[in-house]
C-alpha cells in the first residue's frame, strides 16, 4: 500500500485535483474583480471556472507523475540518461513512469481494460431501462449526480459510447506498443519519452470525461451535436476536454509507430517482408496523425461558442450547425478504421500460425489495409444523409462509401484461401480470430443498407445502426483484442492464460453477441428508435428487449471471465516455456517473458514472414552470440 501512495499515479491524479482547484481559482478571482460576470454555477464554480481548471487539470496531472521530468531538465541544460534503467519491479512498474514500450504496452491495455468495464457497466444500466416498456427504476422524479432519470439514461448512453472508443484507442495502441518493435527487431520505439507521455497524457483524459457524469451529465450522445451540445450542462465541456486532451496521445502515439518503422527495422527487412501487423499499424497511425486533428477543433468550436459566445454553429450567428458534423465525421469515420485495422491486423497475424499455412496474397492483404486507410477519408458524409446538407453531395458519397467494401473483401478472400485445406487448430486465440472474421462479415455485409441513400433515409437513427456498428467495433476490434491477448499473453508474462477458461468466454461471448445485434438490427427494421429511454408498449418491443437485455448479461458474465482468468493466470498460470504457438515470428524464438532491451542478440530477416508449412523454409536468422565468435 505505501507503494501505491508513493506511485506516479497516485500523484498525478492529487495534482490533477490541484489542478482543478488552481483553474477554478483564477477564474473565480477575476469574476469577483469584474462584477459583471455570471452567477456561480455548480459547486461554486462557474462554467469557465470548471473549463480552465479541467484544462490545467491535464498539464499538473503530467507534472506530477514526473513524464514531462526529463525535458524540464533538458530546457535547463542538465543532461538525461538516453535510456532509463527500471526501478521498479512487479506491479510496481505499471503505475510509475517507464521508458520500455512492454511495459507501457501493457499500460495502456490495462486502462483499456478498466475503461471497457466502466463503459460496459453504462451499458447493462441502461439496457436494464430497456428490458421493458416506461420507465423501471431512471424514473423522471429520481435525481442522481443533479439529473433526473431520462437525463441520466441520456449521459450514461452518451458516455458509453465515447468511454468505449476511448478504450478502444487505447487497447490498440497497447497492442501495437508492445508488439511492433519486437516484431521489428527494434530495443524500443523511436521516441520512448514521448511514449510514455502518449500513455500518461490519455489518463487524465479518461478522468476528465468521467467528470461529466457529476457535473449535470449530458444529452447529445457520443456525437454531442450542436445546438444540444451548445445548451447542455457543464458536464459537456468535460467531455469535450477530455476527448481534446485523448486526441494528443492518438496524434503523437501515431506519429511514434511511424518513425519507429521508417527508422528501426532489423537487417534485411525491407518492407514486403515486414509483419502483416505492422502494415496495419502504419496505416492505422497515418490515419490517426493526420485526422484526430478534425474531432479536436469541432468541440473545441463549440466550447468557444459556449464561452466566448462565438457563433460557430449558431444560425443567428451567421453559423452552421451542418459544418459540425463535417468537421466531426472526417475524422470520426476514419476512426472506425483506426479501431478495425490493428484488429484486421491480428487476425491477419495470427491465422497463417494456426492454419499452418502461408498467409494467402501477403501483398494484397498489406496494400489494402493502405486502402481502406486512404478511401476512408472519402466517404465521412454518409453519416450526414438526413442532415439537409446538398443532395447533390449524396451520390459521390454512397459511391466512396461502396467502394470501401473492395480493399475489406481482399482480406476475406485472402483469410478464406488461407483457411482453405489448412491443418487449422483452435486454441482460443484461433477461437477468437474465426470468430472476428465471422461477426466482422456480419458488420460488413449490414454496411451497404446505410450506404445507398434510399435505405439510409429509412435505417438512420434505427436500432439498425446500432447493431451494424456493434458487429462492425466487435468484429473488427474486440474479438481480435482478446485473440491478441491470448495470444501474446505468455510473451509478456511467462505464463499461459488457462485454455478451458477461454473457450467458456469464447462460447459464452459469441452466441450471446449475435443474438444481440440480430436482435437490434430485427427491431430497428420494425422501427425502434435509437437513444431513447422509453417506447411505446403498442409496438411489440417488449420481449425482444428482455431477450436483449439478458444477451448483455451474458455478454458481460464472460467479460468477467476474462479478466479474472487474465489476472488470476499472471501469477498462476501454466508456465510458457519455448515457441508456446510454433510461430515463425521473431519474438517467440527467444524465451519468455522478453528481457528489457528486447533481443539479446539481433537478428537478420532471411526469408518471408508466413512461410508455414514449407520445409526448410525460415525467416529470421539471430547472429551468434559473441562469446562464440572466437570458438
């Protein structure tokens, strides 16, 4: 415990505090100087007061766990270690600040983990809501947190929704952070320091949008359109804050995979013999460098609009409340792809090692995670179809949209023909990437209704969508997450999660899945709307919500599974001596868990990376280690 106190956490999250109070406190000290100024607003903070101090709230976080130390004492000229040896040991290590991508990787996947529960505990409450007809227990005279029961239906689905993306960033650059340099034969990334900025950065941000929820909440969904978000509570401003501050560690994370590899790949691989999954991460960071920028200054137009009074989006003004949702969806479309990519990535990864079999069309699987990342950025106002913007603008976009399903359909013909007579075992990482394939197939194939505008006109704001998009985040990103966790699990810990608790998650999970979001899609086709608290009883909702209800239990039964087998295996678990998945891939050819600065020895590509099944073939040759040199 007296670890725990002394911890970088621990007291980045005190002065976080400080922070707020520093922010507010200046705020407040020129509203009592100006007399003009508003009333007090919550908590005897005004809404400008809750702002600066949210934003300060950030930067003491950073200063506190001591991330921003070494480049305090570079600008005063004192120099710093290039790299910092450990200090801490066992859980110790995981909330102080370190240099080593492993140990961040598993940071940020941790996060990632808590904020997956949170969200999906958001989830069960309101699905809870919905199991039957009126109003059950979030009823209109109930005040919790400053808000009534449909108000707090209104946050908790909001937040859901963007605690989940936010989680999801983050359990991808947790995969990619511990990943990609050993698949590269690199010590570390690029820039370490700016690594661990990247991950500590994203924790007051997470801290920041779970304000909200006190702070009067919010009704605009994940979106937070304008006008609603320009006239919500003050708990809007919160979220805005932190999806800003979360968009740094995307941008700079993004721009650290890029660098690390352009600059730090190992002898003889060029880039037609890197790994499938670094193809991924590179487009994934492109479009994360380039496109976070877009959400970023769309709610920050909007606080501006809210405290300086700005018109932006204000039609009195002179504003356009459409031009939001231009802003937001060229980069919140894009997005989808920086949560399906690494996901597509993985299982692309991981089926040749289970199918015994080269990966089919190597190049064509590289090229079109290249693809989908450029046509991507082409297709952002098919979100916009019943907005009002032109009608002129619908076609070019139903089009663009369209054409997203060709670089997507080469990776499904390329994992089908890898798949095709191949000696397949199923493991639960095997489970979860046939399962990947399957509920992303789904997602894909319910895509089109949403493209064409006739059918969009009818689906948009349905239970439809929320189904297809479900399909599309578990099948793109969330089954491939747990398959990369069994996967890589034993790597980073020396152990194995334990086999007969993963396939009870496995087969819990997905049936239980696709009864929810076939149930979803069946009631939205009949009608029901999207992010409402209520529905008419005359509709005949009733039972399948309950079916609904209960799938997300379950759901939720093998999420616990999960992370009890993850936490329980870490210091229990089968011990994973040698090649535990006879991979051909570098960092399962030395043991586990890896040493600090990776490879011992380095390492020289000499053949193709999927070359399973043909004999003599190999990939990597390690150079000899140099007491042998002599012999």
């Amino acid at each position: 415990m007296k670890k725990f106190v002394s911890s970088a956490l621990l007291k980045g999250l005190l002065w976080q505090f400080i922070g707020i109070l520093v922010g507010g406190g200046i705020v407040e000290i020129f509203r009592v100087i100006l007399p003009d100024s508003e009333p007090f607003g919550p908590f005897g903070f005004s809404e400008p007061a809750w702002v600066l101090g949210g934003f300060l709230s950030a930067i003491f976080f950073l200063v506190g766990t001591g991330v921003t130390g070494d480049w305090i004492k570079w600008a005063r000229g004192i120099d710093t270690p290039e790299h910092h040896e450990e200090h801490y040991s066992g859980w110790e290590k995981y909330v102080n600040v370190s240099l080593d991508h492993k140990v961040i990787g598993i940071q940020y996947t941790i996060v990632a983990l808590a904020l997956i529960s949170i969200g999906g505990l958001f989830a069960l409450i309101f699905r809870t809501e919905l199991a039957a007809s009126g109003l059950q227990f979030l009823v209109t005279d109930m005040k919790l947190f400053g808000q009534n029961g449909p108000q707090l239906y209104n946050t908790l689905m909001s937040l859901h929704g963007m605690i989940m993306i936010v989680s999801i960033l983050l359990g991808i650059s947790g995969i990619i952070n511990y990943v990609v340099p050993l698949l590269l034969g690199a010590q570390d990334m690029a820039f370490p320091r700016m690594n661990a900025f990247s991950f500590w950065i994203a924790v007051p941000a997470a801290v920041l949008l779970l304000m909200s929820l006190f702070l009067g909440g919010f009704d605009t969904g994940w979106t937070a359109y304008p006008p609603l978000s320009a006239k919500a509570p003050v708990g809007m401003q919160m979220f805005f804050l932190g999806v800003f501050v979360a968009g740094w560690s995307s941008i700079l994370g993004a721009l650290n995979v890029i660098v690390t590899v352009v600059r730090m790949r190992a002898k003889g691989m060029n880039a037609m013999r890197m790994p499938i999954f670094v193809w991924a991460a590179v487009a994934t960071s492109i479009i994360a460098m380039t496109a976070t920028q877009l959400i970023g200054l769309s709610f920050q137009l909007v606080m501006f609009q809210r405290l300086l009074g700005m018109g932006f989006f204000d039609p009195a003004k002179g504003g356009n409340p459409v031009l939001f949702q231009h802003l937001f969806w060229f980069y919140s479309h894009p997005a989808v792809y920086v949560f399906i990519l690494p996901g597509l990535g993985v299982i692309s990864e991981l089926l040749p090692v289970f199918a015994r079999k080269p990966l089919f069309g190597y190049r064509w699987i590289a090229m079109s995670s290249l693809g989908i990342a450029l046509v991507g950025f082409l297709v952002w106002a098919h979100h916009m179809f019943t907005s009002g913007m032109n009608e002129y603008l619908r076609v070019p976009f139903m089009y663009s949209t369209l054409l997203v399903a060709i670089p997507t359909g080469v990776k499904f013909f390329s994992w089908v023909a890898t798949l095709w007579k191949g000696k397949i075992s199923t493991p639960t990482p095997m489970l979860f990437v046939l399962g990947g394939i399957v509920v992303f197939l789904l997602g894909g194939l319910t895509g089109p209704p949403n493209a064409t505008v006739s059918t969009d006109l009818h689906l948009h704001d349905t239970y439809f969508i929320v189904g297809h998009f479900h399909d599309t985040i578990f099948g793109g990103f969330v089954f491939p997450f747990f398959a990369a966790l069994y996967y890589w699990f034993p790597k980073a810990t020396g152990r194995r999660m334990n086999e007969t608790l993963g396939k009870i998650h496995f087969w819990l999970m997905t049936p239980s899945f696709f009864v929810l979001t076939f149930g979803m899609m069946y009631i939205g086709l009949l009608g029901m709307r999207r992010r409402i608290a209520d529905y008419d009883p005359a509709l005949g909702f009733d039972s399948t919500h309950l079916v609904l209800t209960v799938a997300g239990y379950l759901i939720a039964t093998s999420v616990l599974i999960f992370i009890y087998n993850f936490f329980n295996s870490i210091k229990n678990g089968e011990k994973a001596e040698g090649n535990v998945w006879n991979s051909r891939s570098p960092e399962w050819q030395v043991p586990s868990p890896m040493p600090m600065h990776n490879y011992d020895q380095p390492f020289e590509v000499v053949g193709e990376p999927y070359d399973y099944g043909l004999e003599g073939s190999k990939y990597v040759e390690f150079a000899a280690p140099v007491a042998d040199k002599h012999k």
